[in-house]
C-alpha cells in the first residue's frame, strides 16, 4: 500500500499501489507530469514515474519492479515537475518544454521525504 501523509511519501519496498495529488495550474493535452525520487546521498534518481498531465489530478501508480530493489531508506526524497508543451527532437525524445514548473524544488531547503520500507 502506497501512502501520501502530508508531503511524506511511503512506499514499502516492492508494493504496488497509487497515490493521487491535485494537479497545479493549468494544464492541456499533451502535457506530462514527471514524479522522481532522488536519493541525495548519491546524487541519483531511483525511480522516475511518467504520466500525462490532462486532470485536475495527477495518479502515480507503482509496480512491484518500481521499488523491489530500491534499498530501505527515509532517506530518499521526492518531487513532481509538470512539462507544458514537451518538445521533442527527431527520434521522440523528451528534450524540453516551453515551461517546466517543480511542485516542491522552489519552497524551501528541504524536498519532501520519501520512505522505502
């Protein structure tokens, strides 16, 4: 079972699961919604979820491959970033969008926490 508790990401180690959270601002179709979770020891994402950005809320789900080998940690920590307008370059890939806004990275020194137990 995933759990979202105030800012606090759990996740126990191999779980499936989701968690939902209101979208912020605008957003058209097209757009995408990136949720990472960094580990700051090792300056690392671990694990990097996808989603189109075209509700008023945005549901991560989590396979059981996402997190069974992430090491048991409070360590990690978490973000969202919403990419309006993705560009993309010949072969499909994601290189940029016209705006790119972070959910948490602006407020503050500390990112949310995230716990793989």
């Amino acid at each position: 079972m995933i759990r979202l508790i105030g800012r606090r990401l759990i996740i126990p180690r191999g779980d499936t699961g989701s968690f939902t959270i209101p979208t912020q601002g605008t957003v058209e179709a097209g757009d995408l919604a990136f949720l990472s979770i960094y580990d700051p020891l090792t300056h690392t994402t671990v694990c990097e979820k996808k989603i189109d950005a075209t509700a008023d809320t945005l549901t991560f789900s989590f396979e059981h491959q996402d997190t069974v080998n992430l090491e048991p940690s409070d360590r990690y920590e978490w973000d969202i970033k919403i990419y309006y307008s993705p560009q993309y370059d010949a072969e499909e890939k994601l290189i940029g969008a016209a705006e790119i806004n972070s959910y948490y990275a602006a407020f503050g020194k500390s990112m949310p926490k995230c716990v793989i137990k």
